[in-house]
C-alpha cells in the first residue's frame, strides 16, 4: 500500500521545507522537496499548512502496568501518547512488581504486543542483589538499566556503594539514573519537623526545599565521577537545577558516554507556580526556581540538555491530596510534550528545528534504536502532522489518560497534534484513536 503526504512543512536533521514524504507499508520510501504529482497513490494526505516531524521517541514514561492499573496502563497511556505525537516510548522498570527479573521484563513485552497502540520498549531495573543477571539481558531488545540512586519504589533503591560501583562497571547497557541523594533528604524531612514540631506533612510549595537542589547535585556529580573512573554510559534522567548543568559538556551526542535528560515539567513549571497548581506539579525531583528553569531552557540549544522526555507518571485526583510529603508524586504529561516544545519554539527559547533533535533524532542515536527517529528512505513511518495555528484549550479537549487530569488543564496551544502515524498507519487523527492499530518492539543495536 502507497500512501503520500503532501505539501507539509517537514521539520527533518536541521531544516524546515515544504515537501512530500511517500510511504510504502510501514516504511519511507521517498522524500521529496515539492510535490510529485506523476505517481498513484492508494491513499493521499493534504498536509497544507501542516507541519511534519518524525514521531517523538519518548525515553521516560510510567505507564503503571502491571499493579498500579487503577491509575493507568498501557492501553489508555499509549493512546495517550498517540494522541501527543509520540509514536515510540521507553517505560520504567517501578511497576508492581518491579521489573527486575527477566521472566518480569518478558510479562511486559507480552501486555505490550496485546494493548500498546505505538511502538515500545522496557527498561531494566537494577536492584542491590542482581547486577549479575544483566549480562543475560537481550541487548537489542530493551533500551538499558535503569537506576535510582535516590529515594525509590519497593527494593529498586540502589544504595550500596560495592553494588553500585559493580553496575557501572560490568552493565553491557547504559545506565539511566535517577539522581536524588537519599540522605540529603532525609535530613531536609527531619530539619522540617523539628522547625514545625513533629508536624508529619507540609504545604507542598516545601517540596523543593525537601527534595533539594543539593540532593540532586550531590547524587549526579557522584553518577558522573562513578561514569568516568568505571567508562559506564550514563545518561542521567530529568535534570533539574542549573547546578547539575555544569556536569555536562557540549559536543555532539555522538562523541558523549555522559548524557542529560530534561523533562517537560521542569521545563514548563516553576515553584511559583505551587500557589496555583499545588500538588498537581509534585515530581520527583522537584519543580525548582525560574532560575532553574530558565538555565534548563537554555541547555536546550547549547548542547549540554541531549534529549526531552515526559517522566508521564499519572496518579489518581485523591492521590495527589496533601502536600510535601504525603501526596503522590508524578503528573501525566505525555499527550501534551510536542505542543509544550513547540511553545517554547512560538516563545523563542529554541528554533522550531531543535525539537525533533531533542525529541526524535537524538533519542535514536542514544539508544541506537533501529530505523527510527528520522525521516528518511529506509525508516518506518513514524510521523506527526501538526496544526500551526489551532489555538485550542486543553480543557475542551479529551484527556486519553486513565487517570483523567493534567495540569496542563485550562492552558491553550497554538499548535495540535492532527494527525500520528506509527508504521504507516494512522493511529490518531483529529481527535479519534484508531482501533485496531498496534505498535512493535522496538530494536536496539547494542
């Protein structure tokens, strides 16, 4: 089957021109600068006015499946991501139970082969007792180890220092950390309650001040050091303070063993933004200063800030009650991270041809995932069409996440996802997933 877009505005490896882009099954077969006209086609799509991105590869989700589907699975976040632009998504290992064996990691291949509307993988966990089994890993298969040096779910906190250093030094993949210095914050919790008198929780707007900036530089410098002395590949998820920034270098991803991640939350909140939104932004690490954010945003196109995730972790309204302490950390962010992105590009913190480098390109290259993250002959045909000039408001959208809020709610886009196509074929489209579509493994050349 031959289908041809037509007349997009294709925002491809560092340029924007007005194209065409041929498919022919689940592959490109053409691109093309203007219109072909001369071919037929089984199916044509007028993307006049319409921009083209590769679909956006997402390293960071939470999607809850298995034990924690009250709140969300991979049916309901994958249509979710869908209806973002995002055609492949890597997921994290802090299910219940915790994805730490490999008959557990082969369970989720299995749910997503049955329920994941786009493209998949799954990531590794590491615990302090089982670095021995990932050399039995399947390189090709997932992404990496995934990591947490800081306060976890379950047994999945990797705390000590003969384990850790053994990870760095015999992982066959990279590592993907999650840095927040457990002690550090224990402290902060227990300076609190001694100023406030025993007091078991506090007004969120503290969350910063308890999951601190020092925790999290403390907890990536040790991540660093521990890449460099070992030759470990690291890349460090959802930084959070200009701080941590200074770890990194600028040079092109392809010549780094050390990468960054940031993530939409902190590039689009900041700690005055609690008054109003409370605990719908509480994440881990915390939402920092404008300070923060505004260094964030400028590592964008300053080359120390590789790759933009989402860290889509959706909870329950009555789970995100109380404050500091007791409420549910994480926001379901997946559907609204390419129209955040291009925001930011409307705002002028990034050119418009930086966001598939953050998003598709460079998330390719990093995990060295096959035939994917481009548009180019060859590749499948992983591909989001987006309206430039929709002026929408979230609120008068659908929400396809299980848990059925964002604190994206009553923002308005310029932009809108019209359209998401995962190996050819369309899985959303104003407005409506389609059923019936299913993604595929992704495949890693590890």
């Amino acid at each position: 089957m031959k289908t041809i877009i037509r007349n997009a505005t294709i925002v491809n490896e560092g340029r924007s021109f007005i194209g065409s882009v041929v498919i022919e099954d689940a592959f490109i077969q053409q691109v093309l600068e203007g219109d072909d006209s001369t071919q037929a086609y089984d199916t044509e799509i007028d993307a006049t006015g319409l921009y083209l991105f590769p679909g956006v590869i997402d390293d960071h989700v939470h999607f809850r499946e298995p034990g924690l589907t009250h709140k969300a699975d991979i049916a309901s976040e994958s249509r979710a991501a869908a209806a973002g632009g995002v055609t492949s998504y890597m997921e994290m290992p802090n299910t219940n139970p915790p994805t730490t064996t490999i008959e557990l990691l082969e369970d989720k291949f299995c749910l997503a082969k049955q329920n994941s509307r786009i493209n998949y993988s799954f990531f590794f966990g590491a615990t302090n007792s089982n670095p021995q089994m990932l050399q039995e890993l399947d390189r090709h298969r997932i992404p990496g180890i995934k990591v947490f040096m800081g306060s976890s779910t379950g047994n999945m906190l990797v705390d000590r220092e003969e384990a850790l250093h053994q990870l760095f030094a015999t992982s066959p993949l990279l590592l993907m950390a999650h840095c927040e210095d457990t002690g550090i914050i224990n402290q902060n919790i227990q300076n609190f309650k001694k100023k406030y008198k025993g007091q078991n929780d506090f007004p969120v707007r503290y969350h910063s001040r308890i999951r601190s900036a020092d925790a999290c530089y403390a907890s990536t410098a040790l991540a660093v050091q521990m890449a460099k002395e070992t030759g470990a590949r690291l890349h460090i998820a959802h930084l959070s303070t200009a701080r941590e920034l200074s770890l990194f270098e600028r040079k092109p991803i392809e010549e780094k063993k050390i990468t960054s991640e940031a993530v939409i939350a902190h590039l689009m909140f900041t700690t005055e933004d609690y008054d109003t939104l409370g605990t719908h932004i509480k994440c881990n690490p915390s939402i920092k200063t404008p300070e923060d954010r505004t260094a964030l945003r400028e590592a964008l196109t300053n080359g120390l800030i590789d790759v933009v995730g989402t860290d889509h972790a959706p909870h329950l309204p009555n789970e995100k009650l109380g404050g500091a302490l007791k409420a549910a950390s994480g926001m379901p962010m997946i559907q609204f991270s390419l129209v955040s992105m291009l925001e930011l590009s409307e705002q002028g913190i990034l050119p418009i041809e930086r966001i598939p480098d953050l998003m598709s390109h460079n998330p390719s290259k990093l995990f060295k995932i096959e035939k994917r993250g481009f548009i180019r002959p060859g590749y499948y045909a992983d591909l989001t069409l987006v309206d430039p000039c929709a002026n929408w408001k979230v609120k008068e959208g659908r929400y396809y996440t299980k848990c059925g809020w964002t604190p994206m709610d009553e923002r308005v886009f310029k932009w809108k996802i019209n359209r998401t196509i995962v190996n050819g074929q369309t899985v959303y489209c104003d407005g409506i997933i389609v059923d019936g579509i299913r993604g595929q493994e992704l495949r890693f050349n590890n």
